[in-house]
C-alpha cells in the first residue's frame, strides 16, 4: 500500500466560494469601466461557468450572448486587457477580505502540514488571484505552506483538461496514487481524475447538481469539530468532518 504523500487543492469553489461574489462581481465592475453594458447576473454566470478561464470566459460570452459584438481588430489584446482589469478589480476585493475561506479548510492544512503532508495548488484561476486568496485569509506565510503553485495559463489547455494537474504532480515528483485532489466541479474532476487523481468533492450551489462520478466522496463542505459536513457521494466511514484519518483511510480503500 502507498502511503498518501500531497494534497492537491483547487481553488475556486474548493478552498473559497469565490464565483459569485468575487469573479463574477469583479468582471462586472471592468465591463462598467471599460463602458460596456455586458451584465453577468447569477443565472448567466452559471452558464459561463462551463467554460473555465477568464479570457476564454470572455470569448464564451461574446460567441453565445453577444454575436453581434464587433471585437477590435487586436481581439486577443481587448480581452486581455478587460482581463487584467478584472483581475485588478478581484484582487482589491480580497484584499478587503471580501471572500473567506470555506469551513474546515485552514484546519485541515494546518493538520496536513503537522504530519508532514506536501500541500500544492491546481488551478485555473490567474496566479496573483491564488496569491490574494492565501495571503488574505492565511497570512503572508501561507504562500510558502505549498510547495507547487500550478495556475492560469502555464499550461496548454485549462480544465476540464489533465494538463494543470499533471504539471503539479511532475513539479512536485510524484505519482497520482501518492496523492488525493480537491475540486468543486465537474470540469475540476474530469481534470484531477483525467490526470489518474483519487478526488474530494466539496459542491457549492453553482456546482450542486454535476456529475461527480468517480468522485472518492462528494460533501458540502470539509466541515469542522461539532459542524459536520453532509454526505452526498460515498462513504465517510464513521467520520463528520474531513481530518487526515479520513483521508488516510480513503486514499487506502477508494
Ligand atoms: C476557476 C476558473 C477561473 C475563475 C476566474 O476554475 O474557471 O476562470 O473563474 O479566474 P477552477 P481567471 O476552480 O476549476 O480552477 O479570471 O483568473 O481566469
Ligand atoms: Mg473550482
């Protein structure tokens, strides 16, 4: 039996219910800016969230709700800059301390990193967005509690693709079956399990009703001592709330 060596978290949706009230808030404010009246309410937003990334996110929207656009001539410039400016807009709100952390996931590093588990990130979402979240919720520190920060665009293809989780296992050297995943989504598993990921699925109310399937255990939230979590895939074995014992236990039997 291989013994469980790294956790590999998602971010969006994973450690942060970052979607609705951060992403999409901050893509508002630059379509605003940029005077554009493009409005990503809630349903809309849903919709967007199948295409993961911000630019292709963009583009998405402008092929499904807006065909009648006229890009600028640098199109891929105009994104990216509308792109960076929602990336500004995200990081202020952080900043603010606009977006906690979902329960039980500062414990659960804090066990992870007591008994020697590696800890890295595999995610869509721009690098200085991954920066914002940790160091505003976790302090300055934080950053150094993971040994691999995979994120954005240093990969060819964004999940539902294997490539970002690949990449953390080779910067890390190690095996998938060394390792369990986290992920909100269904583009988030196809991913981590594309890439041969035992996964924990922690669902939030964009990413209720996908399809988890292959899923070690689907929860609604990793849950914390006298705040169980509610079983929605699988079998917590006796537990209620995600510790290493659990997670020992699942990397052996899932
Ligand atoms: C996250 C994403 C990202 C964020 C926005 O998906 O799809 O695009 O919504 O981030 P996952 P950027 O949680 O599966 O990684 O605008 O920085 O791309
Ligand atoms: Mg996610």
């Amino acid at each position: 039996m291989r013994n469980l060596q790294a956790l590999i978290f998602d971010v969006d949706g994973t450690l942060a219910d970052t979607e609705r009230d951060g992403h999409r808030v901050a893509f508002n404010r630059a379509f605003a800016q940029e005077g554009l009246d493009w409005d990503w309410t809630v349903d809309i937003y849903e919709d967007l969230l199948q295409v993961t990334g911000g630019k292709e996110r963009i583009r998405f929207y402008l092929e499904k709700y807006r065909p009648d656009f006229a890009l600028p001539e640098n199109e891929a410039d105009y994104i990216a800059g509308l792109h960076r400016a929602k990336t500004g807009f995200y990081t202020s709100m952080l900043a603010e301390g606009a977006i906690p952390l979902r329960p039980g996931v500062a414990r659960l590093l804090g066990e992870a990193r007591a008994e020697g588990i590696r800890l890295a990130i595999a995610t869509t979402t721009t690098p200085e967005n991954v920066e914002a979240l940790l160091v505003h919720t976790l302090g300055e520190a934080s950053m150094g509690w993971f040994e691999v920060i995979a994120a954005g665009d240093v990969v060819p293809a964004k999940k539902p693709a294997p490539d970002i989780y690949q990449l953390a296992l080779q910067q890390l050297g190690l095996e998938a079956a060394d390792c369990l995943a986290f992920e909100d989504s269904e583009n988030g598993i196809l991913s981590s399990g594309g890439a041969g990921l035992k996964t924990v699925i922690t669902i939030n109310d964009y990413t209720r009703s996908h399809d988890f399937k292959g899923a070690c255990l689907v929860l609604d939230c990793l849950g914390e001592p006298g705040e169980a979590f509610s079983v929605l895939q699988g079998s917590a074995s006796g537990h209620d709330y995600v510790n290493m014992d659990l997670l020992n236990q699942l990397h052996q039997i899932c």
